[in-house]
C-alpha cells in the first residue's frame, strides 16, 4: 500500500484498462496492482549479490526497505533494490526464465492466481515457521504466500463541507444530503463495490455475494458527480483541496490527514478490510534469501514498527496482541476497537468473479 502520485491520464479510459485483469501491461504501471502509488525505484537483482522487493513504491515502499529491506540486506551483505510490481512482467519474466525479482507485493486474488498458476514459488520451512511462530491465521496465507497485514477502505470526508456528519457509508451515495463530488480511486473496483453495498443497506455479513444490481442501483445515484484519480495519495489530495467532498479512501491516509489538521474525518464503523499479500516469483535469482527476507515480514518487532509508520495492522494474533497496548493502536487498522463492525475483504469472491466484476463495470461505465 502506497502513497505517491501516478502520472495522470483519463480517469476512464485508465478504468478500462486496467478493469480488464488482463497480464498484458496496458501501458506504464496502469497494470500493476489496486494500490496506484508508483515506484520507489528501479534496478535488476539477477545474479547473486542483490535482493530486489517489487511493490507498489510510495510512503508504504519506504516503510518496507526502511524497516525490512536494508536492515535484511546488510545483514545478509546483500544490495537492496526496488521495483515496481506489474503482473504483466511478473508472468513475462516467469515464463521466459529471466526473473529478476525476489519478493513481490500483489493484490490478494493474484498472489492466489500467481500460486495456482505455478508463478510463484512453494512457501519453504524457514516461512512455515514463521507463520507458526507469529499465530498468522490460515486465511492470511496460501502455499506460496502470505497477508502478514492489512489496510482498509473508510468513508471520508470535509468537514466544513457537510452540514450534519455522515453516519453510514449510505451517506457515501446520498448527494442530496451530502451533495458535493465523490472521490473514487481508478484502478479498480474492489472496495467500491463492497461501499455501495453497504450503502444500500447491507450489513457486513450480507455484502457476499455482491448484487451487481444492488451496487449500480447505488453508483448511479452519485455518477455524474464521482471525480475518479489514478492515486490513492491524489484522493486525499482532492479533498484536502476541495475538489471532492467525500469518498472512498484508505484509512492510513486518512489518519494521516485528520492528524495533519486538515479539515477531514472519517469512520472507522465498517471500514473494508484487505491485504497485501507477498510471495517469492518462480525462479527467484536468490530464493533462499527471498523466503528469508519473507519470513521477516512476521517478526512482531518490526511489525510493530510497520504498523506504527504505515498503520497497516498485523494480522498475526501474536502482533495482534502486542498491538493493543501501544498508545497509537486506534490509528492502525486491526486494532481491536476497529474490528467489530468490520467487513473482511473476500478473496475468494473475487478470485471467482473478478471477470464478471470487470464486465459490469465496463458496462456501467459505458451506459
């Protein structure tokens, strides 16, 4: 998860590339995962002597090489290096047997299509201890992967803009109450979908499967007024700014606003939890290394230390437990006052219906 700006371009036209969950790069980093913050920086690992992490770049790219990376590297008398995760090259690399990454951040559906795929390699012991050792719950791991955190979707919004404060994500679809124009993130539809569901009403054990008639029944109340961006840091962007009053946002950013003093709030009530899975790719150049620097992604320690600079929460119960006595746990989103009213993200739904999702959407958009 991710903070810095992507190169603008037609809001739409990026939707509707990047909605075709296809490998095929549709241009820049437009295919890359849900998170739209860019690269950190780029370089090759093939060979000995290096270990390159391919994420998403931004704010949660410095926190990984800060905390994780470097300290891993000089360790390890390795040389770090950054890239930019892109599913497209992922799979060129793989197929072509030249892969010049070690560990690779993705969203939750590909590092499961990755493993089924045989893109990514068998998750070895030093991992499987890890994960034993940090209380990951199986839902957070796969046989090639593992979630060791995650992030969510609030409903935000301007304070000074609103004449009473929204109580529900229903406010997020309702622009005669709450009129002004909605932030929506570009790329991709999970977390929008869940949003409008609970818009409508559902509550969060209701929201799977998701109604397509349900969702666009809400969405259409608010499309003439969505202002779509290419980053997740641009959305704040537009509400600190004025452009939008409302949206769909991830909650680190903004903790980070409110915190700043801008005049922005939001709900903690419903947030839309997700991940952000890591694996090793088929033919890491260093894949013992790799499984190494993956299995430091679960020590509670520097866990701790993620959390409180990013406020990506653990998902292990040991960091879990840790979590709750530090002072900042409310801003962190697993923090147990956090997850009552919650909605766990469905991997599995849409791993199973991410095509008919891009489908829908394309057909939305093109009404």
């Amino acid at each position: 998860m991710r903070n810095n700006n992507r190169v603008l371009r037609p809001a739409l036209i990026g939707v509707l590339c990047v909605m075709t969950f296809a490998f095929a790069a549709c241009g820049g980093d437009s295919n890359n995962g849900s998170n739209g913050e860019g690269s950190s920086g780029s370089a090759s690992s093939k060979g000995t002597g290096s270990i390159t992490l391919a994420a998403f770049g931004g704010e949660t790219q410095e926190a990984l090489d800060e905390i994780f990376l470097q300290p891993f590297a000089k360790e390890k008398g390795l040389r770090p290096l950054d890239d930019t995760t892109d599913y497209g090259k992922l799979y060129s690399m793989v197929d072509s047997g030249n892969v010049t990454w070690d560990v690779v951040a993705a969203d939750s559906w590909f590092a499961k299509q990755a493993c089924d795929d045989g893109k990514a390699e068998l998750l070895t012991d030093v991992v499987k201890q890890a994960i034993e050792k940090a209380g990951l719950p199986k839902k957070y791991y796969g046989d090639c992967y593992i979630q060791p955190w995650s992030y969510s979707w609030v409903l935000a919004w301007r304070t000074d803009k609103m004449k009473e404060k929204p109580t529900s994500w229903a406010a997020f679809t309702d622009p005669v109450k709450f009129p002004g124009k909605r932030t929506i993130f570009s790329y991709d539809q999970i977390g929008l979908y869940e949003a409008a569901s609970l818009a409508a009403g559902k509550s969060v054990d209701q929201v799977y499967p998701i109604d397509f008639d349900t969702v666009f029944g809400q969405l259409d109340k608010i499309k003439k007024d969505i202002v779509f961006n290419d980053s997740l840091q641009g959305q704040i962007t537009d509400l600190v700014s004025g452009r939008t009053t409302i949206g769909s946002i991830t909650a680190n950013r903004a903790v980070e606003a409110k915190g700043s003093g801008e005049p922005i709030d939001f709900r903690w009530e419903q947030q839309i939890l997700t991940g952000e899975p890591y694996f090793v790719p088929k033919g890491s150049p260093n894949k013992d290394a790799a499984m190494e620097l993956l299995a430091s992604f679960l020590d509670t320690e520097k866990e701790m230390q993620f959390a409180e600079k990013n406020k990506y929460g653990p998902n292990g119960t040991v960091a879990k437990e840790a979590l709750k006595d530090k002072p900042w746990c409310n801003t962190v989103t697993t923090c147990p006052e956090h997850l009552d009213t919650a909605l766990q993200f469905s991997d599995q739904w849409w791993t199973e219906n991410r095509r008919k999702a891009e489908s829908e959407w394309k057909s939305w958009l093109g009404a």
